[in-house]
C-alpha cells in the first residue's frame, strides 16, 4: 500500500529534504513518482510505501502538518473488477 503526496510547487529542494525527515521517523523511504520525467508538473508528487493502514495513518497525519505538504492520502487499494 501506498501514500501518496504532493508538495507545494513552489518548494524547492529542502521540501524534499523535509519529507524524507518525517518518513525517517517512521522507517520509510520517499520517493518521486515521476522521476527522470522532464515536466516540471508532475515534479510536487512523491509517493511512500508503508507497511499497513496503522502506519499510512500517522504518516499521512504527520506530513499534513508541514507547511510543504498541499496533499497527502493513502492510495486506495487495487482490486479486481469483478
């Protein structure tokens, strides 16, 4: 499961730096979701792997409180279409 992010798009690289503070605390790991991409819209999104709905919660709790965060919410889970 994932939580997934966006930042202000007017942060510059310490927002990143902020983000991966918080996700330290609860041993995860931020990553771009649209590394390598040339188009600087989609720079503000990042995405968390976290281990279950306990973690995803206090997580997304925590980053929603940096002034950096404009969104943050755990990504619904895939299911079948049937």
């Amino acid at each position: 499961m994932f939580v997934t992010l966006e930042v202000n798009a007017n942060a510059d690289a310490s927002a990143e730096q902020e983000l991966n503070r918080a996700a330290m605390r609860f041993g995860l790991h931020v990553t771009p979701m649209f590394e390598g991409v040339d188009d600087p819209s989609l720079n503000p999104f990042y995405s968390v792997s976290v281990p279950d709905i306990a973690t995803a919660d206090s997580f997304i709790a925590a980053v929603r409180r940096l002034p950096v965060v404009e969104a943050a919410y755990l990504k619904p889970i895939d299911s079948a279409p049937f």
